[in-house]
C-alpha cells in the first residue's frame, strides 16, 4: 500500500515534470512562429511604404546625379573616388526626407513598432560599349555605402531583398556620342528593435493563461495527494480501530465462556469457592463490556450533541475534590501526584459530570502511558481570560510529528514502543468534544520520553 | 501431570484459564508479561504454552 502510495506520487511528479516540458515547448513554438509571422508582416509592412511613387521619386534624386557623375568620370572630370563621395553626399541630402515618408507609412501600417529600414550598396559597375567592365564598389569595400534608411550592423538584421538597377546610358562625350551600361547592386535590410516587447505582449495572455492553468493542475494534484494520504490514514485509523475493539470485545467474551464452562464443569460442580469467584469474574466482564460499549457509543457523539447542564462552581474546590477522588481510585503509592491549584476567586461555569470525565481521561492517559509523577495546575490565564487546566507527566511523551493528529478519533500512535497500550482511540477525541462544548480549547506540548503537558482552556464567563 | 505455561496480561481472564485448565489436570505455570514466560521457559520442562 505504502509503495503503491509512493508510486503513485512519483508518477503524478513525473506527469507534471513532463506537462511542464510540453507546455514550454509548446509556447517556444507559438514564440518562434509569432516572430516568423511578425517578419512577414514587417516585410509586407516596408514594401508597401517603399513601393511607392513617393519614394520612388525621392530615389530618382540621386539617381540621376550618380548619372552625371558617371558621365564626369567617364570623360576624365572626377575619379572614382569623387564619384562614389558625390553619391554620398547626395544620398544623405535626400536621406532625411526618405526617412519621414518611411517612419510615416510605417507608423501607419504597424503602429507602436519600431523598424529600422536600411538600403546599402552591394557593388557598382560600368561597362563601355565594348564591353570592358570598371569596378567602381564591390561588396568587401571597407568603405560601406549606406543609400538610405538609418545605418545598423547588418549581421543582426533581416534581410529583405536585393535590387539591380542595371540601366544604359547614352551621353556626349566631347562632342561624340558616348554610352555605358550602369549595374549598380543594392540589399534591403530590417531591423526590429523591439522584437521581444512586441511578442510578450502578443504572448502575454497565452503565457499567463498557461501560467495559471498549470498552476490549477498543481493545485489539483496537491489537493487530490493530500485527500488520498487523508483517506489512507482514516482507512489505516479505522482498521486499527476494529482491529483493537475485537481484542477488547474478544477478553471479556472468552472470560465469559470460560467462566461459564467452569460453572458447568463436573469438576467444580459444588465447589462454592470456585462458584463464588466465577460469579464475581462474569459480573465484573459483564461491566467491562458495558464500559467498553458505553465508551464506543459516547466516542459518536460529536461537540454538538453533548447536552451539557452547565452550573457554576469554584474551580479551585472542583479540582481538589476531584483529585482527592482520583487518588482513591488508583493505586496511589505508585504515582506522586503534585497539586499547583490558584484559589482563583473567579466562577467556573462548566458542566461537572463532563469537565471530570474529561481530566480523568486526561489522567488515566498519563498513568497509562508511563507517568509516575504528575502535577495538575488550575489558574486564571490572564492573557486570554480563560481557566486553564494543565496535566503533566513524566511519561513517554508523544512524538512531535503524532501531535496534530491525537485528538481525532480512533488515532492511536503506531511506533514500535507503544503497541502494548491497549486502547480504542477515543478518549482524546471525546476528551476534545466535551471541551468543545464548552467553548473552550485543548492543547498538548510534549517530546518522545520526556513526558507531556495537555492544558484545557475554558473561557470565562 | 501435564505442565503449561500460561502466559496472559488480563488477570481476569488469566484466572479463569488457570482455574479450568487446572480443574481439567493440568499443572499451569503462569506468567502475567512477556519476560515472566521467558523466565518459566527457560526454569521449566513444559508440555503446552498458551501465550495469550
């Protein structure tokens, strides 16, 4: 039963381990398709701002100055290097008007989303007519041109395409007619700064639902863990309970048979000694097993059902009559029983009959398990205006870990060492009903071997 | 006569089997706890142990 117990923790641990993978595979998934999404949309986003007549026309700005300059380089006005500065200077004339129309279209198309847009020169060529091909900027040139957009490292950006302008151009060149064909390569690139803001919120209520649901699923399985250990104990309580009561119920029954056969025996037949302690064992079994009946059928009654005839008496008179009367009970040579009893001056208003069943199960509790040496205490507790009754012995003591569970009915604590107390589990829990009634509480402080202190605390009225 | 070892914590009941084990012929030894039984096992020659 343990193992099966144990197993079955362990399985629904596991189970949540493993729901725990799912469930963060799955939202690494929807994260990664968001953002693959999100591109899509960012690309369509440019392209539509991009492809249009307004950027086209700024685009023909420089477009047609790299053409003069071209033609400049090709009748031997400027270098190369002229050239390629011309084109930089004119770009970044042009570049903060592009970036307007930009960042308007894309406030437009995706608001609230911060996208850099970058267009860069790939290389740039002239071929003659015939054919001879200049390079005027590769790719690997140090000296990055930046065309328009804002200048980010590309390496962290997206791509979006390449373009080739490639375009034939006829001009006059000292008095002859001239032409060069321009291959001029450019990359589009993005670069979304705030990647991570925009998916947490597109993900945040999924993220927290899954949070919240997963939570419900531990909460759950913790509810139901605890629930099944409860009905493994009250299972567990219940079978000891029967297991005890047929023992209890099997002495006086097998006394009774035994008692009866030696009555009937020819061998005693006659033999008024062996008559006379036969009669006196059945009746003394006849009232054990109306005790034990009595003591089964009170353990029913819960603190709500005990119908209490309240009065109201001195308390300290109460608990010396009582204990004047319990000394006469048990055998009081064996045990020392101190008395730390305040003439409190203030009325206890308690039901007589129940408040003394109660402290003498308390009392048979602490001679039963082990006590010798006992000091009852009776006082006002003047932090919370409550009689406290107070028993401690010296006896075994209750392990910390059995405390909470002692009151509740049918418990007995099942360590090696204690299995020789013969018991039903019931005078605690009734003991805690009757205080109960009274509105009042019960407490125990106590260690394995050192003894135990159970107070009884009844409100004053 | 046959010896028993009678070893029973109620003295009630201990009494009655005692007595009726006796009237049958029987010489019971009784041991009231666990460690008495010991002591008469290992004092004694018996035929029959009744631990209770």
């Amino acid at each position: 039963m343990q193992l099966k117990f144990k197993g079955l923790v362990a399985i629904s641990i596991f189970t949540l381990i493993a729901l725990i993978g799912i469930q963060g595979y799955l939202i690494y998934n929807t994260y990664e398709l968001k953002k693959k999404t999100f591109s899509i949309d960012a690309r369509m986003a440019i392209s539509k701002v991009y492809y249009t007549k307004e950027v086209d026309s700024i685009m023909w700005l420089y477009r047609n100055d790299f053409f003069t300059q071209l033609e400049a380089l090709k009748k031997g006005e400027i270098s190369k290097k002229d050239a390629l500065q011309r084109l930089k200077q004119k770009t970044e004339e042009i570049n903060p008007g592009f970036l307007a129309v930009y960042k308007k279209g894309m406030e437009a198309e995706m608001p609230g989303v911060d996208i850099q847009f970058k267009k860069s020169v790939s290389s740039i060529s002239v071929s003659d007519s015939l054919g001879n091909t200049d390079t005027l900027y590769k790719e690997d040139d140090p000296d990055k041109i930046m065309l328009l957009g804002e200048n980010f490292d590309s390496q962290n950006a997206a791509l979006i395409t390449y373009s080739n302008w490639q375009e034939d151009h006829d001009f006059v060149n000292n008095g002859n007619p001239d032409f060069f064909k321009l291959n001029f390569k450019t990359s589009i690139f993005m670069n979304v700064l705030n990647w991570n803001s925009v998916l947490t919120k597109e993900l945040s209520v999924l993220f927290v639902a899954s949070c919240l649901l997963f939570l419900f699923v531990v909460g759950l399985l913790y509810y139901s863990i605890q629930n099944l250990m409860k009905q493994k104990r009250v299972a567990e309580i219940k079978t000891d309970f029967i297991n005890n009561i047929t023992h209890e119920l099997k002495t006086p029954l097998s006394t009774l048979s035994l008692a009866t056969k030696t009555l009937t025996s020819e061998h005693a037949n006659g033999n008024k000694e062996i008559a006379d302690g036969a009669v006196q064992i059945i009746d003394r079994q006849n009232t054990r097993l109306q005790k034990l009946i009595d003591q089964v059928l009170q353990s029913s009654l819960g603190y709500q059902e005990i119908q209490l005839s309240k009065e109201t008496f001195n308390g300290s008179i109460f608990m010396n009559e009582l204990l004047d009367d319990y000394l006469l009970s048990v055998n009081s040579s064996e045990i020392k029983l101190h008395r730390n009893i305040d003439s409190t001056g203030i009325a206890l208003e308690a039901d007589k009959f129940y408040l003394s069943t109660a402290i003498i199960n308390l009392l048979n509790n602490a001679i039963k398990y082990g006590g010798t040496e006992l000091t009852v205490s009776y006082g006002i507790d003047k932090t919370d205006s409550t009689h406290y009754i107070s028993i401690k012995d010296n006896g075994i003591g209750i392990s910390p870990k059995y405390q909470r569970f002692i009151f509740e009915k049918f418990y007995r604590v099942s360590e090696k060492d204690t299995h020789n107390y013969k018991g039903l589990g019931l005078g605690l829990y009734y003991t805690k009903q009757i205080i109960k009634a009274h509105g009042g509480s019960i407490s125990v402080e106590s260690e394995a071997n050192k003894g135990s202190i159970f107070t009884i605390k009844i409100p004053i009225i | 006569m046959k010896n028993i070892l009678l070893a029973e914590d109620d003295l009630d009941f201990g009494t009655m089997l005692k007595q009726y084990l006796e009237l049958n012929k029987f010489s019971v030894s009784w041991a009231k706890d666990g460690n008495e039984g010991f002591e008469f096992l290992r004092m004694a020659i018996l035929t029959s142990v009744f631990w209770m």
